[in-house]
C-alpha cells in the first residue's frame, strides 16, 4: 500500500497542493486555526494512508506543546514544514529521522 502526502494549512496554503493532485487535506482557516488546528494534525497523524504531513512553518506556534511534541517526533508519518525562510532550516533533520541516514553528508568512507 503506498502513502500519500497530507497538506494542513489555510485554504490558500492547501489549494494549491489539491491543483496538484493531493486528496488529503485538511483546510484550517485562519480564525480557527486556535480551535481547530490541533485536532486536524491528530486526525493526519493517526491516518495510516498518510506518510508525508506538510504544513506551514508559522502554523507550529499555534499548536498546543503536546501536540507539537508528538509531530516534533513523528517518524511516520513525517511531517515537513514550508516557509519560514533559511532561518527553518529543518528539512534535512526531518528527512535523517525519517530514513535514518542524512543523505547530505559529504564524508567518504
């Protein structure tokens, strides 16, 4: 059975991936981002279809610490943050933990 990518975000943040093809998705808009937002990343994490959650960088600080902690150290799904500039930086740490190896390392054997 092959994963796909689950999107949660605001609407305009998650239309684009639907444009692209990506059926799971949870749109949070903004005003409800507080109620709501926790709730949407459980529910993706609990599905096992979903082996890729994207969601915006500056969507993190609104999640209770619990539930940041819990996709902070999801292995499976991973979850991938977009936007937040250089300065996030966090991509390849989510990639090494989810493969175990950190393709980026340049050491020869």
């Amino acid at each position: 059975m092959s994963q796909e990518i689950g999107v949660i975000g605001s609407p305009e943040f998650t239309t684009g991936f639907q444009l692209a093809g990506v059926r799971r998705f949870a749109s949070v808009p903004a005003d409800e981002k507080r109620d709501r937002l926790d709730g949407a990343v459980e529910e993706m994490l609990a599905d096992e279809g979903v082996g890729i959650v994207v969601m915006h960088d500056d969507d993190m600080e609104h999640l209770s610490r619990s539930v940041r902690q819990e996709v902070e150290t999801s292995v499976e799904p991973v979850l991938v943050t977009l936007g937040g500039g250089a300065a996030s930086g966090g991509l390849r740490e989510q990639i090494k933990r989810a493969i175990g190896i950190d393709l980026m390392d340049e050491e020869e054997t």
